[in-house]
C-alpha cells in the first residue's frame, strides 16, 4: 500500500528547514505532497507560482515528491490527494500546543492522523516570517534558503 | 526496504494509550518493537516479566510487533535491532520540551531519527504512574488498561 | 448574597465549550452574565444582534443567564452588573498564560477575582477562530456549535 | 444547597499563598475543607498532627473552614465529604499543565469538577518546598507563613 | 572597555516595567540605548517624537542613557552604536520562547549576545499594548508608567 | 567598581555548555566565582574535589574566574563573595518557569539581581543529568565536556 503523506504551509518562502522535514519524511513514506496553501485575503512576499517554481525545481531529482496549491481546509486537500498522514515540523513548545489543537480538529474532522517531525537543531531558530523580515530590511537570506544546484 | 520503528518506555503498566500508539504505529511501519527499558535502580509495580507477558499477548496476533527488554541506551536498542526511527507519544507541552531535548541528543548521538505521535485526546489524561497511584489506593483502573480478548 | 459572575468573550460564535462553561457556572454562581464584547474596529463573522438572539435563546429556560453587549474594558462591565467574580475556560497553557496576565491587571484595576474553568477535555480543540474557519470553506459546523432544542 | 469545595495538598508547611486561597474560596462556596493528604511512604517536614493544628488555629475563627487529613485518592476525599468541587491555585504554566492533567483524571473518576484560582500576583513565587528548603538552612521564613493573631 | 547594551522596543507606552530595566541595566553596562523601532507600515498610539521625547526627560539626569530611533534590523542597529549586547525583559514562558528564538537570530546573524533581565514580579502584568487598550476606552493609566519629576 | 558574579550549580559534570557560559559572563563581569553548591544528603557522580579541581584546571589562564563551594541558599553565597549577580543559562520554557521562580525568590530575600543567558543553540540539548546517564551505561562523553588542553 502506498503511504502518502501531505506537509502543508505557506512556505513564504521555502526555508532550509522545510527542506530537511520533506527530506527525512521521503525516508519514511512513499509520496510526499508539499502543498502550498493560498487565501485571496492574505498578502505573500512570494507569488504562489514563484513558490510552486522554486520547490519543484528544488526536488526536480526526487519523483516521489509533488508541489500543489490548493485553497480548502487542510484535511480536504488530504483526502483529494489520498494522502493518510499530514507532518509538520515543531521548533518550540509554543509550536507543538498550535500543532496538537489542529492535529484534534483534523482527527475530528476526517481521522486523519498527523504526525511530528522535530526541526533539525541547528535550524530551530529559522522561519518564514523571520526570513521575510529580513528581506524587508535588505539583508542577504542564503543561509536560510535551500541551495538550488 | 523494511521500515522498523522503535517504542521505548517502562510501560509499568502499559496502558490504553500506549496501545493506541502501537496500532497507529503499525500502519506506518513494517515492524514495531515495543521495548521495555529496565534499570536495576529502580522499583517497578509490575515485574519486567508480566509486562512483557502482558503486552506481547494483547498483540499475539499482530506479527510486526514484537517485545523486547533492553538495558542501555536507546540508541544503543535501536541499532540492535536495526530501526531506523524512535516513536514517541506526546500528551503535553511540557511532554513536549522533554522530548525534543532526547530528540536532540539521540540525533547528535547516533544520526537516529524520532518521531512524535499525538495522544488520542480522549486519552491525554492516561498516564502509567496516574494507573500506578490508583493501584495503589486499591482503585479499579479497567478504563485505562488494554482489553485482552 | 448574590453571587454574579461574567463570562466575557467575543463569542464569535458562541460554541459547545462555551455552553459547558455557562452550565458548570449555573452550579456555582446565581446569576451569569453573557458578556458580549464588541469593538467597531474589529471585523466579526456573526453580527452581535445574532450573537445576542442565540445565546438568548439558547439559555431562554435558565432564569439565572442574563445575556448583554459591552463597549468598555472588562471590570467596568462587571462593576457594572454587580458581578463579583470574572469566570474564563482555558484549554492549553497558552491560553493559561494569557488569563494569568488579564487576570493580574484586572485584579489590579479593580480587585476583581477571576476564577478558571477547564475545558471539557473532549471540546479542548473547539474554539470560535477554527469554526469561523470551516465556516470560511464552506464546511459543516454543528459538532461544534450548542444544539437548540 | 450548601456549596462545599476542597483544598487539597500536603501543605509542608502552609504557606501565606495557600491562606489567600482558602479566604478567597470562602466568598465563593459555603464549606472549604483543607485536605492534608498524607502518604507513609513519604517524609515530611512538619507533622501531621502539627500541620492540623496550625491551619485550624489559622481558621479558628472562621466556621465555614474544615480541616481534615486523608490517606485517599482526592476524589474519594471529596465524596466523604459532601464536596462538589476542588480547588487548586495556580502560579505558572507549568503548574497548569499539572493541574489540567489531575483534574481531567479527577472527572473521569467521579465527575467532579476542578476549578482554578490564581496564586496572588505578590506570592507567586512563594511554595512550601522553597520554605522547606529554607528551613533546612536556617533561614527566617516568616515573610511565607501566615500571621497567627 | 565600555560596555555598551541597547534595549529595544515600540515603547508604545515606555511603561514602569521598561524603566526598572534600564535602570537596572544601568548597573551593570557603561552605556545604555534605549533604541525605538520604527516601522512605516505599523500604526502607533504615541508619536515617535512623543516616545523619544518622554524617555529623554525621564533619564535626563542619566548621562548614560541614550534614546535613538531605529528603522533597520536589530543586530545593525547594535552595529551602528557600538553595542555588545542586546537586553530584553521576560515576563512570562510565552515572552521567554519568543526571546530565545530572537536571540538565536540574532547570534546567527552578527554574533551579538542577547542578555535577559527579568521582569520585576510586581510589574509583570504591565505591557504597552495592556496600557494602549486601557488608553483606547479612557481609562487611567498613571499606575503603569514612569513617574517624570 | 568590580562586578562580580556567581554562576551556581552542582557541575556534576561541568558541560561545555557550562563552559561557554564561564567565557560569556567574563566578557560582561570583572569576576565571575564558579560555585560548586553541595549537599550532604545528595550523591553526586563525581566528587566535590574532583569538579572543583577540574573546572580550576579548565580556567587556570582565566585570573577572573574563582571555583568555590559551598553549602548555604544561593544569595549568601553571594553575599560572602560581594556578588551582585546571578547569572544562569536557560535552554527551555521549562528552564525558564523555573528559574523565574528562583529569581523572585532570590530578589525577594536579598535584592539580589538574576541575569539569564542563554544556552548556545548547539549546545542547548546538552545537560549534566544526560552526561551523567551516558557515563552510567558506559558511552563516550567527550562531545559534551571541555577540552582540557
């Protein structure tokens, strides 16, 4: 059977820690979904299709993986795919009580079970928003963006 | 590839919760090996025997799961048994911030990756030493224990 | 001596946790007051004449719920009706921090005692924003809304 | 219908922070009983017999205010007593997650509800373990115990 | 080598709490600058010129104290003046993981430490946005900021 | 004037987490006393005379840094040593709550001021309770502890 898994986010952008969470989930399951929520209320940095074009060509190599948007609860985009596990990663305490209230509503809604990935330590401390403050200030980002060979 | 999954604990006893976390585990994983840490220094209510007795008969019928005793780290315990993942089960914040620290050392000590699953939230509140404290005071604690068919 | 209490919020919508919330107080205090915040800067799904009608209505056998609107800080609105103690529902110590810190200002600007409720572990995932959500996507809502008879 | 509460707690000893708690229940509920539980396999500070006697000289004077010991599981206490609802004094996060947990197992048990005070702003920081600690070097500790008139 | 810190913030009020930091922080650093953040697309309740000019007076007497505005990123603002050391204040868990994840950042980026003083526990529930709210519905508010000679 | 700081614990083992902490504080601190609490009901790992000789050794070229022991409350031992500082490190939310606490305890008996820095991101999962369990089943620790040249 095969074991579908969606990581969900705004991804605005793509860090260098979502990286690593889609890697190590390719490890354990057979199709990682990442899925770019969009909401016409809500401003991005990136436009959606900038977002959708930088994190497929980061895993042009990796057929397992897939890039969508999609603009519906969590759990719908979920099942359109086939996908039985949503992962997130958590960097904080603070991070895991948002996690594990939306993990009891998905599971209410749907059964659909969500599963955690602890950020890597060394880049606990990297965020979306953190690395669009810092564009916001002109300051250089490389350090917190995956290296696209 | 076979995809084995570590569960540590002392299980003393191993409770509903617990066992929600196997079942859940198993469709993740191609073998889950309940280990049952034990350490000389410490009491235990229910023997290493009765509980490994205990739970690989609530899952005789499931052949990916299998119980085992260990006494070293858990690194050391998943390497012996070629797993490649630690599951964990988180029913707080504060759960949370212990578990990312061992997290944080199991990766630094052995590459090992963990994994946290939620507590069902009917559950959250099911702890071994809550069991123990009833035992204790000669309370019924069905409620909270495996059914064994 | 009557006993009166306030259960503040913007009640947007007014949810099954909050009705175990009233129901519990009923036990404990004479008279609840709804308090319905409303502030013109703030966008709400449900107008505050629909927000006043369901309450109403929803407690329309329970002589001792009264329900109201109110455009000033919180203890004035207690002052107000007589009420002498303010009664919050926390579901994570989030929410805990939070109350802590409105509680020792209110105390402070008024001596006014606030008292916690837990919320019902099997609604703890239940708030107005995640329903105003699946309302937004056109989801059903009705698990977690109050039931009028 | 009498409204009676229980404070439940070792109280080793009872400290300045507990008294405000039991004046502040005594508003609320028509009985408060101070519950000091005790466990043979643990060590205290102060006795038994003088922790009775202290917190009934404290209260002599109030004849709402029971003190009693157990040797029982908390809920047990409570329906020997006629009590409808414990209360627990809260002074961070990390106390509330303590309390979150006993009082869902204490409703799974029995149905009894759990209700939270704040620990005063201004005691706060002040525990019977950091007394006993204290204590054991010498230190004054007056500025932590209730005045005995 | 003097010791130079900077202590930023909105200070949409500088409130008491804010004061007993520099104050405090005046002990311990050679220099201390209170830097005000700017931002063209956040709205203030006091103008900057209001902030600069309140804080200026109340450490007029402190040849020490240095009041800037800022519209950059932190760690340059620190660069710009010659600062080692950021400090900030804590209030609460919640305050402390936001800190922890700034000051990663902040490391990260320039190598410049983060220092943490405690909020004093008697002013821990004063912050600018409590005493703008209290502000917005025409309360008093002299309890809560610096008292100017 | 000479400021002067203690940095406490029971070092059993001093970490290099310990150690960064030691270099930081001299930074900031004209004199920093390593103090070695002790306590005779508790067993250590490693004896008083062996962690005073070996943090002695690791800060021999540091004529800043003095190693004390002692066995009375923190703030006399800052008092005996003419401290006006305590100087923590923190690692977690969970760290933090407890150190708040101990702070306003300290602050209240002595006036004495807390400073937290923080633990250095990549060696936040690092504590002495780990070394010690890793020693207990015969690992290496040689990642988690000072090089002595």
């Amino acid at each position: 059977m095969t074991k579908t898994a969606i990581f969900t986010g705004s991804f605005d952008p793509f860090t260098i820690g979502h990286q690593t969470v889609v890697e190590r989930a390719l490890l354990l399951f057979d199709k990682v979904i990442v899925g770019i929520g969009f909401n016409m209320n809500k401003k991005y940095l990136f436009s959606t299709e900038e977002r959708v074009k930088n994190i497929s060509q980061l895993f042009e190599n990796q057929p397992k993986v897939f890039v969508k948007t999609y603009n519906c609860i969590t759990v719908d985009f979920a099942k359109e795919n086939g996908a039985d596990y949503i992962i997130r990663s958590v960097r904080s305490a603070q991070d895991f009580e948002y996690e594990q209230n939306m993990a009891n509503i998905n599971k209410h809604l749907s059964g659909i079970e969500t599963i955690l990935f602890f950020a890597e330590q060394k880049f606990a401390h990297i965020s979306s928003s953190m690395v669009r403050e810092l564009i916001a200030f002109g300051k250089e980002v490389d350090d917190f963006l995956p290296k696209i060979n």
